[in-house]
C-alpha cells in the first residue's frame, strides 16, 4: 500500500514545483498589494509541504493492508462519467441558462449522484448553493455571472 500513495505524493511534489516556478513568471507583488504570481506561489509551496508530509508518512509510517473497497466498483466508475458529462453539460448550459438555474440543475444532479436521497435537503442544498454563490460574487465581489433568460 506504500507505493501508490509514494507515487502520488511524488505527482504532487513534481506538480506544486511547476506552480510554483511558473508563477515566479508573474510579478509578486505591486503597488496595490499582491501580485497575480503571490497566491499560486503561496498555494504550491502549501502544496508541496503537504506532499513531502505525505511521502514521509507513506515511507516512514505503519503500512495497511490493501482496504476491500480499494478498487473501484462499475457503479462508481457510472458516476464518474455521470459527473464529468454534467460538468460538459454545464459549459453548453451556461450562457443559455445563467448561472443561477445551470449551477442549481447541476447541484440537484450532483446530490441525487452522490447519494443524498432527501429531495427536501438536495432542494435546500441546491438552491443556497447555486443562488448564494451567484449572490456573493455579483453583489459583494461585482464579478459579472451569466443572468440568462430569467434575470430576477
């Protein structure tokens, strides 16, 4: 069971020295504060500790033995693909729908994918995420969202 999360932390390690030296490409900071290369600079160093933590602890620590449902069943293989079609679906949907009704008929399909079988908490869910976020980053943050048809 070492090996693959050996392997892992190594992808990760390899990964957060790209980030991190593409974004020293980027001023790291200006006048007005951090530049656009301080955050994805700041991320891959977080990143990279974190990878070297997890090889120590895949190489130096107790080994487990390989868990039943290690490997991956038919079932959660059809929810993958479900996922990565509806996040497709998203990118057609979005300026046709908006964001508000793309991201809440994603977030209900996400749910009921996932497992949640309330339809009163997928709903809830649904809704204060998909409305909220559009709440957050049209009103506080003033990033412009897709409104589509129905911009209320």
């Amino acid at each position: 069971m070492k090996r693959p999360y050996q392997v892992t932390a190594g992808v990760f390690i390899l990964l957060s020295v790209f980030v991190a030296r593409e974004s020293l490409e980027l001023r790291f900071y200006t006048s007005f504060g951090p530049g656009p290369g301080f955050f994805p600079f700041l991320l891959a160093i977080i990143l990279g500790l974190l990878a070297a933590v997890m090889l120590y602890q895949a190489t130096f620590g107790k080994q487990d033995a390989i868990q039943a449902d290690f490997f991956v069943t038919r079932t959660q293989y059809l929810r993958m693909v479900a996922i990565v079609v509806a996040v497709i679906w998203i990118i057609f949907a979005m300026n046709a729908l908006g964001f508000r009704l793309t991201m809440f008929f994603f977030f209900v399909f996400l749910l009921s994918v996932l497992g949640r079988h309330n339809p009163i908490t997928i709903i809830l869910l649904a809704t204060a995420c998909s409305f909220g976020a559009y709440h957050v980053f049209t009103k506080l943050l003033l990033v412009p969202l897709p409104a589509g048809p129905f911009s209320f």
